[in-house]
C-alpha cells in the first residue's frame, strides 16, 4: 500500500510584526486575490487553509468589499478553510478568559461564514497551556496541532517514562492535568516542511528525497502531512503541477493536495499503538532553555500592564455589572462588548502582546487598548447607573450622600478605598460659571462621617473640598454644565461577599467618632504591625516579615537587582562578565505617608548607580546578526543614578502588603527585578495559568543549557511547604523565576532591549521602555499548604477593585446590601459572569485550582437550579453537581 503525502496550501500570518500591521495588510490583500483566482482557475487546487484565524477574512474584506461573494462561494465549497478562532493568540500572556473570548467569537464568525476546520490550531505560540486538552475538548475539538513545546527525539533515541515533553512521533495524545486527552500533531519539521515545492524535475528529486526522510522520521503513520507555506508566504500557483511531478517521481507514494479535515480522519484511523502521550504545559522543558521565549512575559511589560487593565475592566467589573442590570432592564450590550472584545483580541496575536514587533507594531496596539477600555468604562457606568437607582436609599439620612459599593469579583474582598462626593452643585444657568466657582469655594462645608446601613459609623478619612467643573450628558436632552463641591472619602470594605453590594452615606456630623490607633508601632525605627503581620523596614529598604499565622519570619524581601541584558525582545542575555547590581547595604530614605487606623503606607526610596546602557560592541554584535548566545558586550563604564520609590501598604487585618513602585528609567539594555528570599526549602511551586495553578519544578531539566529559568504568570506565584508560605501577587507583570539561592522568588519589573531578534536585524528603540513606570505587586502569607488558596484568592480580587458610585436618597426594588450571587467554593477560582449569546442563561464561569475533588456551590437568588454548559456556553446533558473534578473548568448557567 502507497503511503499518503497530504499537501496542504497556507500562509501563516503574523497581522503585524518585522513590518507594520498596514505593510502586512497590503500583502495580506494580494494573497487572498491569489488565492481567489487560483481557486476559481484550477480544478485541482483542494483548498486554502487560512491560518486558523477568521480575522483575516475582515482585513481583507475591508479593503476589498466587493469580494465578498467570492469569498463565501469559496468557503461555501470548502475551498477556502476558515476558523476556529479569531486570532492566533499568544495562550499565555492572555487571560483565561481571553482564550475562551477568541474561540466564541472565533466560532460566531465561522458559523457566519460557513463550517470551522475541527482542530485546534497552534502553529507558533511560544509554548502551549496546560488546559488546552480541556479546553479543545469543552470547544468540541478532538485534536490540537502546534509548533513548539515538545522535542521529538526519533527511533533511535530512548525515551524515558520520566521524559513527559518529548515525543517519539510528530502523533501523540496530549493529556491535560484534569485527565482530559486530545489528539496532539507536532510540527516537529516546522509547518513549512512542505513549502516552495519545485515544478521542475531535479530540483523536485532533491527537494522529495529530502523531505521524504525529514517527515517520515517522526510520522507514526503512513499518512505523511507537508505543509506548503510558511510565515506571509504567497500561496504557490503552481502546486498541483509540483504534486502531479512528484507523483510521477515517487511512484510508491500518492501526493495530494488536501485540508486537515481529510488528513486528521485518515491518519487516526491508523494512528500506531505505540504513539505515546505527553502532559500539561508544553513549554520545551526538554530542550537547551535559550528558545522557550518565555521572556517576551518581561518585553514591552506596559503592554502586559495595559493588557490586564483592559481584561481585568471587560470580563471583571463590565460584564457582571452588566449582567445584574439586565435583570432590571431586559437589555445586555453583546454588539457594544463583541466590539470592545474584538479590539482587545486585535492585540493578542504572539507577535502583538509578547512585545516582540517593530516599534511601529506596539505604537499602534496602545489606542487599540485604550479604545476597548473606554468601550468597558462606558458600559459600566451605564449599568451601575441603572444599579444604583434601583437601590433602595431612603432610609439614611436626608442631607446624606449615599454611595454604592459593587464587589464584583468572585472572592470575599477587603480593600481601602477611595470615593468622590460630590456634595454641592451650581448648573451654569444659574449663574456665571466663575462666580457659581467662587461661591462655591467660598461656602461653608461641614464635617462629615461616614455612616452604614444600619447608621454606624465607619472608620473614614474626608479630605478637604474641592470645586470643580462637571457635566452630564442626559439620554433625553441636551449636555447640563455644571460647577460642584467634591471631598474625598477613603475607607476600609471588609470582607464584602463575592458579587455583592453595600451602601454608605456621607452626612454632616457634630459629633465624629475618632478612634486613635496606629499600626506604625515604631515609627523611628518603621515597624508597622497588624492582627497578621509584623514588617520591620530595614535600613537598606529591605522588609523583615513575621508571619504571625505560622510564627514564621521573613528577611531582605523587597530587594532590588538589576542586570545587564544584551538579548533581544524575545531573550535575555546577562551582560558578559557581569554581576547583578543589589540594593542592599546601601541606605535608604524611608518615610511615613499616611497613618490610618484601617491603613498605614511607608514610602521608601533608593538611589541605585546603574551603567547607562550596553558597551558600544553591543550594536555591532547587533548590526553582524551575531547569535544573542555568542555576544561578548559588557556594561558600559558610564553610570547613573536611577532613584526607585516604593509605597509599602498595610491594611487593617490583612495578611497581605501591597507595593507600588515608581521610577524613571533613562537606562538601557537591562533588566530590573524585585527579590522575595523565602527561604523554603522545597522543589516545586505553584503559579497562576491559564484555568490552572500549575505545579512547575524549581529546578531544569539535564538538557537545559541556560543560565535562567523564566516563567509566565499571570496574578500569582506561589512557594510553601508542609508548614507555611508565601504569594508574591502582581498586576500586568507576567514574569518570574525561582532562584535556587534561598527559593527566591524573583518578579521581573523591567526588560529594556534594543533590537526585536529572531532571524534578521530590525532595531527597536522603544522596547528600551524609557521614561516613567509605576508597577503594583503585592506578597501575602499563610500557614498550612492548604491555606494557600485564599491568598491566591486575594492576589485574584486584589486585581478587580471596587465598583463605586454616588447616588442619590431614593426607593427602590433593590436592598441597600444584598448579594446577587453566591459563590463558595475554598479552591474555585471565578473567571465569568456574563449573559450567554442569547440572553436565555447568566453563564457562570470557574475552574478548580487544586488537583483534588472539591466542593463548589453557587446559587441565584437562593436557588441551586442551573445546568452545565461547555466552553462555548452549549448547554451539555450532564447534571450539575456540588464536587469539582481536579483541575475541571466549569461553566454553568441560570435560566433567565
């Protein structure tokens, strides 16, 4: 029997990445006529596989509007093969979330077009995620395909039970850590093992001999899959002239032009027993470790920063407060999200987010995130606009200025914060508007107390009065200018259910209740102490904590390196012959900002001499293309001081410090990270992925060959033994690595490179990421191992804040404080709360963070009455129980 070469036609395409996005677009126009034409012109051509990414069909359509026709025959008879997705992501500097938004929109777009290619298709992200296997399975896709993260080793090669990132065949089964299993292709000779294939009879002898051998030296089957493009390839017009050569060359095999819907069905037929499996994330852990890429989680890292916000504002605070104002009004923005959504997603392709483009590429992703935020802004504040008036506020006080507090993460939440009250107003026709300013500043403002439902007195700061000018822009009528009096009201929420909502007022008082407490119990000396913790600020800026829960002590957390970095966007590279530059021993500038008896901060600020950039040899090393690896620049002799300020946070009762650190970088080719000594002796940890706190070895593998271990995150990271532990929580800083010395945990703050890398020389100065940058992280304590999962649950909410809005004395349907779900759950980790497409069910949306069986349950308006969707919020015939599988994503919804 003949074995079977499958030929199949594509272009990989990077939307934007060595050229701009508009560069790339042009030549994207010109393909897809090619491929038209072709389509239409040769009989034989099979088809076209368009990269897995129905965003392409936009792109060009809206430059070539008139081609629609042709594209939908083309799809129609499945000669154009589209979807399943949007975009080709990057799987791990995106959120859970964001995954699940690129396959439903990806699966709306392909339903409108025609019928989705049924694999899941990862050709170039840097590394793959853990839950894919669960996730394609929860999509209804049975097989995933991908380029990176696994080594094939050959025949001749043993494979170890031990080795569970290497494949003997480009075929394996791919199990993810909750047992579900996919079909896994591998690339292993790259998806462009059949490109640019002679029509020409020599050149066709050498090109088959050799990629004969390269193919079948991994295939388990004798179906043999080439793949004819590569990145941005025009399609090869005369391909089925090269195939019918090839037939007449290699007799004993039959080439055809194909689609991977034909070769998947034929090639699982006769999948070999002996294809073995690998498991969880597939991040080339069995490789040298210079081309896992894990460092574009450091490159550009005010993408990564702007990335969370945007997340952390459409699926945290937009879509649940959306949610809960459909049930008053019957109405859900989908057209107004799937718009703020599709932006976002525009920014999520590998070369996009990972920060590894040309200047000009991540210029033009900030409106894209600034446009999508703005999109989430406005359709939360319409949907507490419609909350707040339906809160019932009539029993405070009259002269009272109520305000609603909206905890719409999934976690029982405790946080300070701030509120604007707005506590007088003057519209412009009432007056002059300088003279409505100047009465207003002139006037007389009371002292205020904050007050509860019930008329307690809360703990409260209220700044001094501010005027200013304001507007409203009313649904019925013309713009209402106005001027108004505002103070600022900062408090603690303490433990506010998930989903919840309470009521405050401010009112005019006589009689304020002051509490005198402190929790800076030595300000000399700077020790601040809470019922958890007791930090001591050392005199190189350095904390000493004592864990009060496992009478467990910490030192020289919070410590500054910084290291020269010769690498590239994707890589780095330590400067040769250096050693990192540490803030200890050098004294600081500690001070007291604030001393509340909910809050007390502490700014610490140090002046560091760093080299102003690489050696001069660096950008010849650069301009020759000489491999990152090889390079021998130094650190310039040329220094200067770089001054870090770092706001240390203690809330009342909390376990956890919050850190917010400024700078002004105006230093080059360097990489600047925060130390957290633990000082635990274990040989794992644990880190927030994509559905999954996933278990990852401290220590790499025998093959690893580089001198650094980087990893992605995305809130946490986590190091504990039987006995106590740490988190070290962050917002938009993707990147970490434990350091052997003490199981550090090393939080990467700043990467500045000068050149993109990879395969030619395209300089990037603003990848140096001068200028001003302010990072927030946070580093929490527990005793237990299984205590751990409310710090992980801390570091979730502690990226969600508080939803607040003033509001006026009113009646209403609501209660002052009331919760619209409940969600229990010790190791559930939320991700949504939306409207389903269809409005029918309120989706719900989780995973379990631990890889044992738990309990979850979560109610509506008191009732457990839900059923089980997939993924793609399909609703699944399996009934909803109370205990998690380990590891499961679970999605269900309540019948609206």
């Amino acid at each position: 029997m003949k074995k079977k070469v499958y030929i199949i036609s594509h272009s990989h395409w990077d939307r934007e990445w060595y050229l701009p996005y508009e560069q790339h677009h042009m030549r994207l126009v010109e393909l897809m006529d090619d491929v038209l034409e072709l389509i239409e012109t040769d009989s034989a051509f099979d088809s076209f596989h368009l990269d897995g990414q129905t965003i392409i069909l936009d792109d060009y359509l809206q430059v070539r509007p008139e081609k629609k026709a042709a594209v939908q025959k083309a799809i129609t008879e499945g000669k154009l093969r589209i979807g399943p997705f949007y975009i080709l992501q990057d799987g791990f500097l995106i959120s859970s979330e964001s995954n699940v938004r690129n396959m439903l929109i990806g699966k709306k777009e392909s339903d409108r077009w025609g019928a989705a290619v049924r694999l899941g298709y990862f050709p170039d992200t840097f590394g793959n995620m853990g839950q894919t296997p669960q996730m394609m399975k929860q999509a209804g896709l049975d097989a995933a395909a991908f380029g990176r993260g696994v080594k094939p080793v050959g025949f001749n090669n043993e494979v170890l039970d031990d080795e569970n990132y290497t494949s003997q065949y480009s075929e394996m089964w791919w199990q993810g850590p909750d047992d579900s299993t996919v079909l896994g292709l591998l690339f292993a000779n790259w998806y462009s093992n059949g490109n640019e294939i002679p029509a020409e009879k020599e050149a066709a002898l050498a090109f088959w001999t050799q990629k004969l051998a390269e193919v079948e030296k991994f295939a388990s089957t004798d179906h043999l899959l080439m793949m004819n493009g590569v990145d941005h390839q025009p399609v090869q017009k005369d391909i089925t002239k090269a195939i019918a050569l090839a037939n007449e060359l290699f007799p004993e095999y039959e080439f055809i032009h194909s689609n991977f819907d034909t070769y998947l069905k034929q090639m699982q037929q006769d999948l070999s027993e002996k294809v073995g499996t690998v498991y969880g994330e597939l991040t080339s852990q069995e490789t040298d470790g210079w081309f896992t890429l894990a460092n574009t989680a450091s490159a550009r890292v005010y993408l990564k920063q702007w990335n969370t916000a945007v997340e952390r504002q459409l699926e945290n605070r937009t879509e649940p407060l959306a949610a809960m104002a459909y049930e008053l009004t019957g109405n859900y923005p989908h057209d107004q999200l799937d718009y703020a959504w599709k932006l976002l997603l525009q920014n999520h392709p590998h070369d996009s987010i990972c920060g590894c483009s040309v200047d000009e590429v991540h210029r033009e992703m900030i409106p894209r995130f600034e446009k999508a935020n703005e999109v989430g802004k406005y359709l939360a504040e319409e949907a507490l606009s419609q909350l707040v008036i339906a809160v019932n506020t009539e029993d405070f006080p009259e002269k009272s200025h109520p305000f609603v507090v909206f905890n719409t993460s999934g976690y029982q939440k405790s946080e300070s914060i701030k509120v604007r009250i707005e506590i007088e107003r003057k519209q412009f026709k009432e007056g002059i508007p300088h003279e409505l300013w100047e009465g207003l500043v002139d006037s007389d403002t009371p002292a205020f107390a904050v007050i509860n439902t019930q008329g307690q007195q809360i703990s409260a700061t209220v700044s001094k009065p501010e005027t200013c000018f304001g507007y409203e822009l009313p649904k019925d009528r013309f713009r209402v200018p106005y001027m108004a009096k505002y103070v600022e009201v900062e408090l603690l929420i303490s433990d506010m259910a998930p989903f919840s909502w309470a009521t405050f007022a401010l009112q005019p008082t006589e009689n304020l209740d002051v509490e005198i407490d402190s929790m800076i119990k030595d300000s000399k000396n700077y020790v601040l102490e809470n019922s958890c913790l007791t930090v001591t600020i050392n005199e190189d800026g350095t904390l000493e904590v004592l864990d009060k829960s496992s009478e467990k002590s910490y030192d020289n957390l919070l410590l500054i390196e910084d290291t020269g970095d010769i690498g590239n966007e994707y890589i780095f590279k330590q400067s040769e012959g250096t050693t990192p530059i540490l803030s200890k021993h050098h004294p600081a500038e500690i001070s007291v900002v604030k001393d509340e008896l909910f809050i007390a901060q502490i700014k610490i600020v140090q002046q560091m001499l760093i080299p102003e950039a690489a050696e001069d040899l660096l950008e010849q090393e650069q301009k020759a293309v000489v491999d990152f690896r090889y390079r021998k620049a130094g650190r310039s002799s040329k220094m200067k001081e770089l001054t870090i300020e770092t706001l240390v946070t203690m809330e009342k009762d909390s376990s956890r410090l919050k850190f917010e650190t400024t700078l002004d970088n105006q230093m080059k080719d360097h990489r600047l990270r925060i130390l957290f000594p633990t000082g635990i002796e274990t040989q794992t940890h644990e880190a927030d992925s994509i559905y999954e706190v996933v278990t990852r070895p401290n220590q790499v593998s025998k093959s690893w060959e580089n001198p650094t271990n980087p990893q992605h995150q995305h809130a946490f990271v986590n190091i504990h033994d039987e006995e106590s532990g740490i988190t070290v929580s962050n917002f938009g800083l993707n990147e970490y690595e434990v350091l052997p010395e003490n199981n550090t945990i090393a939080l990467t703050l700043l990467r500045a490179v000068g050149e993109m890398g990879d395969w030619g020389y395209f300089p990037t100065p603003e990848a140096q990421c001068l200028g001003t940058h302010t990072f927030h992280y946070g580093i929490d304590f527990h005793s237990e191992k299984e205590r751990r999962y409310a710090t992980y649950q801390r570091a979730y909410a502690a990226q969600i804040p508080f939803s607040v809005k003033q509001t006026s004395r009113h009646a209403g349907l609501l209660n002052a404080k009331d919760a619209y779900l409940m969600i229990k759950g010790e190791t559930f980790a939320v991700t949504a709360v939306k409207n389903s497409a269809d409005d029918d069910a309120l989706v719900v949306r989780g995973f379990n963070m631990s890889g044992n069986q738990a309990q979850i349950e979560i109610e509506k308006n008191g009732k457990e009455v839900a059923h089980l969707l997939n993924l793609l919020e399909e609703k699944q015939h399996e009934e909803v129980v109370k205990q998690l599988k380990p590891y499961e994503i679970r999605t269900i919804g309540f019948d609206r």
